[in-house]
C-alpha cells in the first residue's frame, strides 16, 4: 500500500450552485513563514439541489474576495470548489477554498 502524503495527494475541483448561509468574520494576519500578509473569510454554503437534508459545507475565501464579497447571506452563487487535505503532526485535514464564486 503506497504511504500518503501531500505530495501524492491531488487537488480535485468542483463547480456548484450553492445558498449563502452565513459569512463569519473576517480574519487576517501576517504569514510567520513568508511575511506576507493574508486575509481570510469562511463561509457557510448550502446545496440547492432538492433534497430532504441538503449538504452543508464551510469553504474559504482569500484575498481580495475575503475582504470585501461582492454577494451576501442568503444570495444564490456558483462556486467553484477546491479541495485537498494536508497531514500535521501526524494528523490529516481536508481544506476547501473557494476558487470563484459569482451571484446566479
């Protein structure tokens, strides 16, 4: 059986339409590797397929889009999906990041 890591480890994308749930709160900071600063946003984001239990995701907004979004809670949009996982201490964590996203 091949050892995972993140190097073997493919990014997968995904284009859907979703409903804004919630936008929490802005976060932002300064990368202790890099310098840079970074900004960040998560979202809550709500399938529209018609479905007893629709799915519920918390995806990321960086950037530019983290600041200042262009849709708000209860909006219609279709976002485009990145995910992939990355280990930590021995420990695995799946990341989604919103790639677009734009008001249906």
């Amino acid at each position: 059986m091949a050892t995972l890591n993140s190097s073997t480890l493919k990014r997968i994308d995904m284009k859907k339409q979703f409903k804004v749930v919630k936008l929490l709160a802005l976060r932002q900071g300064t990368s202790e590797r890099t310098g840079q600063e970074w900004k960040s946003r998560e979202v809550v984001l709500e399938s529209t397929e018609a479905v007893m239990y629709p799915d519920l995701i918390v995806a990321t907004l960086r950037g530019d889009w983290a600041e200042n979004p262009d849709f708000r809670e209860g909006d219609i949009v279709e976002a485009g999906l990145s995910f992939f996982a990355h280990e930590k201490d021995g420990r695995w964590f799946n990341n989604i990041r919103i790639i677009k996203i734009v008001r249906s």
